[in-house]
C-alpha cells in the first residue's frame, strides 16, 4: 500500500515572517491527515526558522534543489548533508523549472538523486512533458528518457525509496490541470516502465505525484486515480486553507 504524500513546494516565495507563519498554519493542522504524508519545501535561506516550526510536528522537511558533490569549492551551491543537517527528509530534483530555465540536465538529477540517496534523503525526482511535445506525440519518449536519464544505475532497493513527480509543464502555474484521465496514463506508463527497468514488486512500491495546477477542487479526481500517490503542489502551497484541502482529499 502506498502511503499518499501532499507535497508544496513553495519555490521563490515568502519571506521569512511569511514562511514562519504558513509553516506554523500548516503544522498546526498536520495531526488532522492521519492517511497523508506532508510535505513542506520551503526556499532553502528560509529552511532553517521552517524547521524549528516543524519540529515535533508531522509535518515533513524538504529542499527544492541540492548539490551533488559532498562539499568544497563550490560557490553558492548545498549539499545534501546541510540537508541532512538542516531537518531535510526530502529533495525536489529536476523540477522543470530548473530543466528548462537553468538548464538542468537528466545527467545532472541523476548525480544528485544518487547523492540525495547516500545522505538518506528522499529525492522527488520532477519529470514532464512540454505542451509542444504533447501536441507532437512525444509525451511518452519524453518521460522515457527522463526517467531512464535521472535513474540511470539506481539500484531496485534505492529506486523504491525514490519519489517520481509528473508535472507536465503546460500544467505548471497556467491553471490548466491535466485531467484525471491525461494524468493516470502517464502514472501507468511511468509505473510500467519502472516494472520493465526492475520489477513489478518495486514498481508497486514507487510513490508517483502528480503535478501542475492541482487545486482543493480538482485533487479529489485526481488522487482517486489508482496510479496517483499524491500531489507536488506550487501555487496552492502558499495558502495553508487550499494546502490542507488538498491534503483533505487524500484519503
Ligand atoms: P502549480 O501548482 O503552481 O501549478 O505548480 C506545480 C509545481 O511546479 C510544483 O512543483
């Protein structure tokens, strides 16, 4: 049985009275979803006064982004074990923003996914189409190839205690959710290829989150997909009223 896990991810939002304060709303409702994991990502200057909110609450800890290498010259970057040092139980790797604005690479997620591993840090692994390649067909190569990129070498047992995100990113900050239907073929196709690289029994045990624009009035649908593990959540994160509505409907 796969444990449902509503993820925000509040990307470069908030300050830090602001991030306070949606951490402590958010916390202090986080006994009220015994059937949910939660997950708050906070920009990495505001993960440390998050984590002293959290603590003692069952509200988890991530990062948006980390670093591969262990430690050294490598200005402006973080390490997982600053994570690790920080209260971090989980990393967002690959999100598309990072892909399509800074250039990210599946080469790059990988190294970081392998590293995030090693620290024992959860990495959400981002994959997703572009509308341009939906229209074109090509969502299904798309997610083959990213997935097969940013897995590349994992082992069965480290692959199941990755988390894979589908966002599709026509679906990100546009308000224009993929349907339950669009979303649960991709969670299959995606399932499917983790039983082809692995095996069934593992791909069984891959927590897979969708994406982009999912709201309290549209998450219920898609969280009812039998392929759907949970939600990364953007936008409706920073409200903690639409963040625990979501977080409602995972049941
Ligand atoms: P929105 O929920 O704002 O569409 O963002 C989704 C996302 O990118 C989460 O990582």
């Amino acid at each position: 049985m796969r444990r449902p896990l509503i993820a925000g991810n509040w990307k470069m939002n908030l300050d830090r009275a602001g991030a306070v304060a949606l951490a402590q709303a958010v916390a202090a409702k986080g006994n009220d979803f015994p059937a949910a994991d939660l997950l708050v990502c906070p920009p990495s200057i505001y993960l440390d006064p998050v984590a002293a909110v959290l603590r003692g609450s069952k509200v988890a800890l991530g990062a948006q982004n980390m670093y591969h290498e262990g430690n050294g010259a490598f200005t402006g970057e973080i390490s997982a074990a600053m994570l690790v040092d920080l209260g971090c139980s989980y990393v967002i790797l690959g999100h598309s923003e990072r892909r399509h604005i800074m250039g990210e690479t599946d080469e790059q997620v990988r190294a970081k996914t392998v590293a995030a591993l090693a620290a024992g840090i959860t990495p959400i692994v981002c994959v997703g189409e572009l509308l341009s390649e939906r229209q074109a067909g090509q969502t299904a190569s798309v997610i083959a190839r990213q997935v097969a990129g940013s897995l590349a070498g994992l082992s069965a047992a480290d692959c199941e205690k990755t988390v894979i995100a589908y966002e599709p990113v026509w679906a990100i900050g546009t308000g224009q959710v993929a349907t339950p239907e669009q979303a649960e073929e991709v969670h299959r196709d995606l399932r499917r290829l983790l039983a082809d690289r692995y095996n069934t029994a593992t791909a069984e045990k891959v927590r897979i989150l969708y994406g982009g624009s999912v709201k309290p009035n549209n998450a219920g649908e898609l969280l009812q997909q039998p392929d759907i593990d949970g939600a990364l959540i953007g936008g409706a994160s920073l409200k903690a009223e639409d963040f625990l509505g979501i977080a409602a409907a995972a049941k």
